[in-house]
C-alpha cells in the first residue's frame, strides 16, 4: 500500500496527499531500492575477507588470515569459487572455508529483506552526516516470525529476529550504508551479539554504473566476551554471462585460429606426482591464492608419462596459526590440475611427502603421520580442514611461516576424479 501510494501520489503537495513527509520520503527511498536491486545484471565480484580475533580482555584485534573468493550474483542468488577457478560449484561457502567466520547475503538478501519484502517496520530518526554525505536515517525492525537471517556456529544454527538502520543521499537516494543487529539469540550459538555494517557506492559494470556493496564488516561477540571480526573488500566488479551465439560470418582473413582447447585425460591409480612451487607461502599469504607449480621430475604409470616441467596449479586452501610464537601453523594446499602437451588432468590426489622443504631444520608433519606433538605442543586434529576437498594438510613449527619457492610437495594419485573427492 505504501508503495503504490508513492506511486500515485509522486509530485502532490503534502496536504492533498494527507501523508506525513517521513512516509513519503521512505516510499521514496524504497522504490528507488527496488529499482537498483531489479536492475543489477548478473554479476562477480572478487571478495577480499580479513578475519581478525579479539580475546576478552584484550583491547586490539590479531588478524588470522586473509581469503580470497569470487561471488557471482545470478538471478539474485550468491554462488561462491576460488579465485580463477573455471566454474562457480557452491552457494555455501563453507564447503570451501570450514572454519571460522564466514557470511553471506551481503549483496543482495539483506537488502531485499529490508527494502523490497515488507516484513520491516520503520522509524524515521532525521537527518546525519555519513563519510561527509548529508543522509536521511530511518531505524528499522524484523520481528522473528518475519525473519529469514540464519546465524550458524559449529553444528548449531537458528533463524533470529534482527533490527538496524540506514542511511540514503538526502539529495539522490542512493543507500550509502545499512546496519544489521542480530536479536533474540538462542543461548545454544554461544554468541551475545552479531553487528554487520554494509557500505554501498557505485560501480562501473558492462559500461554501466550500480549501486553496489563495496564493503561489509561483521563482528560477532562470543559469551565469554571474546569477538570474531570479517571486513570483507569488494572489488573488481564485473558482467558475468554464461550466453553464447552463433556467427555464420566468414573470420578475418588476419585472425588465427583459437588454440584447440586441451584434452581430459585421467590419471591412473598410484602416479605420484612431485611438485616445485613457483610462489612462496608465508603468514600473510591470503587463503585462496593459486600457487603455480611444475613437475620437478617424470611420472610414469600404467602407459601414462606425464614429463618434468609439466604445468602444475596448487591452490592455498587454508592456514591458521596455533600458540602463537611458540606454536605451529596448520596449512592446507590442494592440487588442481596438471597440463601436458595438449592434456590436462583434474586428479584427485593426497598429499604424501616434502622431499625438499624444511623449515627452521624441521621438516613439516603430515597430518595422518602417526606424529602427535611438535616441539612442546601436542598437534590438534581439525576435522573441518581435512574435509576441505582436496586438502593436502600438514604442521610446520615456529611462529613465522616461510614455505619458499622451489619447495617440493609430492602427491599420490587416488581413484577417482577430483570432484568425487569427499
């Protein structure tokens, strides 16, 4: 009803409407809301997230890793992928980062419940200066039975009520900012509070500018007072189409021909497969960054010979830090593909030796060694990141982490392929 009054009555004078400026000026705002959100294409975004803990009483937040994913907006849905990876698999990014804090809705679902669903009620608190912007803020609430945001921890999840406010350009319109506050928490999620904060600006995309997110932060506070804090980054925006055509028009006499796309080959049971990374890994190396490889010497099983200085891709696929200082990482690389002449394998594979690295004089621990301790520290099992797909899991000692160029992991081929990997 508020919407179509905004429609029919858009250019009356206040009086002969008998609505209050407030109301039609939130009209205003979410017309022009719907709109955006309607006229977004499909699109992917590369998303930057910098996850950082606080442990109560501790004043200062300690950054634990960086990720690296790409997000794809299709029909208004997210579907997640590494960085550089030939296809979007997951709508749940936690089947590629099972530990710690990860969200989603950021670009579309929470704007929608807000703007576009009619479940919000709202409150209209004057105007407020934002990043030097003159803004209309209005406060707004989602009742529980209304509510669609779910919040997950471990095994636990529950739909909660939330509320928040939002900032739009007095002068445009535009959103600028949205502030989301889990409410109504079950004691069973461990969490006293959850605050997101969206920023929006516009973007460039396929030649024409949107109202996108351009960051997000989330901040999760535990019972016991610690916080878990995600600023994610958005950038590098653009069209994402899967549409193809036909053209029965003869090629320019000067194109070449597009190179044959390489042959799928697969691997037989038992190669092994010995790599020479050609990008280091450190601390501050983001999760999801590729790390390019070859072979450092031939394979050669069951007829199939896959020769020295094949193209290899490795991928990061986690790494976190235990103790401190005094401790051990745990990190997790996957081996994608190898390419060879005109064929390309995508193996399932697990990682079975370091032949060449060594770290501090210690070489690192495979996980499922047998070996139980490091140093003074008894090695903690995570379950969540050996069940990433394709993780090849290992402890390396110390509380700086240098995995330099040339470093050589070894790799075994398993049956199957690598998309049938649990």
């Amino acid at each position: 009803m508020l919407l179509g009054a905004a429609l029919s009555l858009e250019g009356q004078p206040v009086s002969q409407t008998g609505l209050k400026p407030e109301v039609l000026l939130l009209a205003r705002i979410k017309l022009k809301m719907e709109e955006t959100l309607r006229r977004q294409p499909n699109y992917t975004c590369m998303e930057t997230i910098q996850r950082s803990v606080r442990r109560a009483p501790a004043r200062r937040f300690r950054m634990i890793d960086t990720l690296r994913l790409e997000v794809a907006i299709v029909d208004g849905k997210e579907m997640f992928s590494w960085p550089g990876a030939r296809e979007f698999r997951t709508t749940d990014p936690r089947e590629m980062v099972p530990s710690g804090t990860i969200g989603t809705g950021y670009f579309a679902t929470h704007a929608r419940a807000v703007f576009v669903s009619n479940v919000a009620r709202f409150t209209y608190v004057g105007r407020e200066e934002v990043g030097g912007r003159l803004c209309e803020r209005f406060d707004y609430s989602v009742p529980l039975m209304w509510s669609g945001y779910r919040l997950r921890v471990g095994d636990n999840s529950a739909v909660v009520a939330y509320s928040g406010s939002f900032w739009a350009d007095a002068e445009s319109l535009d959103l600028v900012r949205l502030d989301i506050h889990a409410e109504q928490i079950p004691a069973s999620l461990g969490l006293q509070a959850v605050h997101s904060i969206l920023e929006y600006e516009r973007m460039q995309i396929g030649g024409r500018e949107f109202l996108l997110p351009r960051r997000a932060l989330t901040t999760l506070t535990h019972i016991n007072g610690d916080e878990s804090r995600n600023e994610t980054l958005f950038s590098d925006c653009r069209q994402y189409t899967g549409e193809s055509f036909l053209s029965f028009a003869p090629p320019p006499e000067e194109a070449a021909p597009p190179p044959a796309p390489p042959e799928t080959v697969e691997l037989p049971p038992g190669l092994r497969l010995e790599i020479a990374l050609e990008a280091g890994i450190d601390e501050t190396t983001p999760v999801g960054t590729i790390l390019p490889a070859r072979l450092a010497r031939k394979a050669e099983r069951g007829g199939v010979t896959v020769p020295k200085g094949a193209r290899a891709t490795a991928r990061l696929l986690h790494l976190g830090q235990i103790g401190g200082g005094a401790g051990y990482f745990v990190v997790a690389v996957g081996l994608e593909s190898v390419e060879f002449g005109n064929k390309r394998a995508e193996p399932a594979v697990r990682l079975v030796g370091f032949p060449s690295y060594v770290s501090g004089g210690q070489r690192p621990i495979l996980a499922g060694s047998g070996v139980r301790r490091m140093g003074g520290w008894e090695l903690v099992r995570l379950p969540e990141v050996e069940r990433i797909r394709g993780a090849g899991v290992f402890y390396v000692k110390g509380g700086k982490l240098q995995i330099p160029v040339g470093s050589r992991l070894v790799w075994e081929v398993t049956a199957g392929r690598a998309e049938d990997e649990p």
